[in-house]
C-alpha cells in the first residue's frame, strides 16, 4: 500500500518498527498533494521543503512523523495563519496554537495549512468535494476534510461551532471526532464562539481519531478496535428539525438502527425533551452574538473586506437585545443538565450526521441543523462513514455522548461502524 494511504495507526506502527519512516511518509504525502491539489484546493498554505524539515524534527512519541494538516484558525508559528479572511492576509504569529503544540510535542509533523471558510463561519473556500468536485466538501472545515478523504494526509485538524467537523466528515467519506468540550486547549485558535468552538479532529479510522486526541492530551481514550463484552443500549433521534433529512437519511438511519439490533444492540427512540429543543431554537443566537463580539476588531477597521454573508450575521446579532445571549446561555445550561437526566440508562444516542449528501456547487457548504444541539450540549460528536446516497456521495451517521464520556462513545461508534458492514 502507498505510505499515504495508510490509517494513523498503521504508519505509526511502521514508523516505530522500522518500516517506514518520517520523510518517506510525509514524501509520499507530499506526492499526493502534488497531483491532486490542483484540483482539490485543499491547502491554502503547502510548502513541500518546510513539510519536510518538519518530519525531519519529528519528536519521538505516539504520532512521530505523521503528517498532520491544520485548519487555518489555529495558529501555526511557522506557517501564515489567516483565518480564512483577506483581512489577515499574510499575518505570521510568533507562536503555535496549544493544540499544534501538543501535537508537535506528541511527534507529529505538521505538513501544511488547510483551507477554512472565513473565520469559520459561512463564506467558503475554493476546496472542493474529491468525490464529485463539483460538490461541497462542507465547512467549516473544508480543507481538512478534503485533505484526508483524497489521501494528502492521515490526520487534520477541525473545529466546530455548530457542525464544522462532523457535516464535512460526513460529506466526504470520512470519520470526524468532536471531543467533548475543551478537550484542546483553545490558545491560539481564532475564536468566533467563547461558548460554543471546539477543537477535534478527522481521519480515515475511529482509532485514528482516539489515538490523535490521546497523544495530545494525555486521556485514555482506550482502544476502539477492541471488542466490547455486550452490545450498547442507542437512543435513535432525527433530532429537532426531522424534517429536513433527506429520504436517504431517513433510510439510512433505520438501516444503522437495523443493523445495530441485529448485532444484539438495545434500540430505544429518544424523543427531544422540551429543553433541548429551546436550546437548539436558540444556538444561531448564541453562536452569532458570540461571534459579532468576537470580530469586533474587525468590523470597526476592515469591515470592506468581510463578506455580506458574515456581515449579514453580524449586524443581526448586534440589533438583538443583550437579554436574548443571557436567554441562549441559560437555555444551554439547562439544555446539559436535562440531557444528562434524559440519557441515563444510554450508551450513546444515534442520529444523522448531515441532511443528505454534500450539496452541489461551492457556494453553500451545507445545513448544520443536524449538528448544532450536540455541539451546544458538550458532549463527543463521532460520525462514520454509512454508504452513499443516490449520487454516490457519501453519507455518516452520527453517535452522540455525554460530556467526558468520550472514550465510550468512540467504542461505540467502532462497534456501530462493524455492525454495518
């Protein structure tokens, strides 16, 4: 197999017997990228002789010489760091953000900058879907996704504030991990949403994901490779909004309870309580308050060059009373107390990961209304690869957990992702 199409897992296990090694790794990823990114637009920032200066200094520890991508709002001290906005064009920060320093302390090495939608939010990027390029990858996250589906790269890093890592793991084929919240330390990423943005990861396996966020934070995330001694007991939700998952999400989410059952798993439905459907109702308020507050630089001094998308968020958020962020802080409080009542006797809730398949052109990276309750609850968010839809895009299904108890829901999501097939 080509060194860039191994699991993390896998090349770790090379790297430390032998069998490979940091440069020829981060070579052949660098090959891929070469032959690919033309088409892909993965990498805002790719500078092959600084990728491999960073395998050559590749710290001994659980990821040494993987490559790793880093979502373009998390700051890199020897790579631009732009956040997606022309009004950072060009900006160096001195230093790392804590979770690219955590991974170079773990012995990665970071290969380049992937591209983000501007200050993670809705304006896109030019990357494409390396299923169908004239699809969406999603977003946030667009980049990192790309990245790790078309093969430039094991391990990317993403962010989310509603769905930016699960939606474009999802559209792309590809497992998405967000873990539970604050995980990463947030120093040095370009916050929107003081309440809300968490930083996780993508890859090709649960087990790449477990082993990424272990070796950067020093948790037991166990291994999901290992073979539980009972099947889970799954809450089965089409979340707030059913409505808008596609018929193939509606079938896909039956065929993975279906299969689930089969397996020996316990399949309950989970109906919404009413906190969680107010908290939901009021994440755009949350996110978008957060946010306009978070850009208040920007807008006092280079509001020309912020997109009308952006500034259409922003200046509704600034016309809305403060009463109504106080109101969106209380709804979620409540909303982590009444989940962590309402799922005793649960091992995980299992939901869609995206309405349907990537939607087509560039413009829109996607509906978040799948993702944004779980991200406001805390808790790990884990999507795995489910089959395609009717245009052969791919498609996940989501499983959900309560806060800290990530280790369990990433077993769970291996178990899930067996039980399908």
């Amino acid at each position: 197999m080509e060194p860039n199409r191994l699991a993390v897992t896998e090349a770790a296990r090379a790297i430390a017997a032998g069998r490979l090694t940091p440069a020829g790794l981060m070579e052949a990823c660098l090959a891929r990228a070469a032959a690919r990114e033309p088409a892909i637009h993965a990498f805002v920032h790719l500078d092959p002789a600084q990728a491999l200066r960073n395998a050559a200094r590749a710290r001994p520890g659980p990821l040494h010489g993987i490559p790793v991508g880093v979502k373009d709002v998390l700051d890199t001290a020897d790579m631009p760091s732009q956040y997606g906005s022309p009004v950072w064009a060009g900006h160096r920060p001195r230093g790392d953000a804590a979770s690219v320093a955590a991974a170079r302390d773990a012995g990665a090495a970071i290969m380049g900058k992937t591209w983000t939608t501007e200050f993670a939010n809705r304006h896109p990027g030019p990357t494409v879907n390396p299923h169908n390029t004239a699809h969406t990858p999603g977003g946030s996250s667009s980049g990192s996704a790309a990245a790790v589906a078309d093969f430039m790269v094991p391990l990317a890093f993403g962010t989310q504030t509603a769905g930016s890592i699960i939606r474009p793991a999802a559209y792309c084929g590809i497992v998405g991990y967000k873990p539970s919240f604050g995980a990463l330390h947030r120093g040095g990423m370009k916050v929107m949403s003081e309440s809300l943005d968490t930083i996780g990861v993508m890859a090709r396996s649960v087990a790449d994901c477990a082993l990424a966020i272990a070796a950067m934070t020093g948790r037991d995330l166990g291994d999901p490779e290992a073979k539980p001694g009972r099947a889970p007991r799954l809450g089965l939700t089409m979340g707030h909004d059913p409505d808008k998952a596609a018929p193939e999400t509606v079938a896909l989410l039956q065929r993975a309870a279906e299969a689930a059952r089969r397996a020996g798993a316990d399949i309950v439905e989970f109906d919404l309580p009413p906190a969680l459907l107010r908290a939901a109702e009021l994440h755009p308020a949350l996110m978008n308050m957060e946010t306009s507050q978070a850009l208040a630089w920007e807008v006092a001094e280079a509001r020309a060059q912020i997109s009308p998308v952006l500034l259409d968020r922003i200046d509704w958020a600034r016309s809305q009373p403060t009463a109504l962020l106080r109101d969106a802080h209380l709804a979620a409080s409540a909303a982590k107390l009444v989940f962590r009542d309402a799922t005793v006797g649960l091992d995980a809730i299992l939901t869609p990961s995206a309405p349907g398949e990537a939607p087509e052109g560039l413009g829109w990276t996607g509906d978040a209304t799948f993702n944004l309750l779980w991200t406001m609850l805390w808790g790990p968010n884990v999507t795995i690869p489910a089959g395609t839809g009717p245009k052969g895009l791919p498609l996940g299904v989501q499983l959900v957990g309560r806060i800290g108890e990530d280790r369990e829901v990433l077993g769970w999501a291996r178990w899930l992702q067996a039980a399908m097939g």
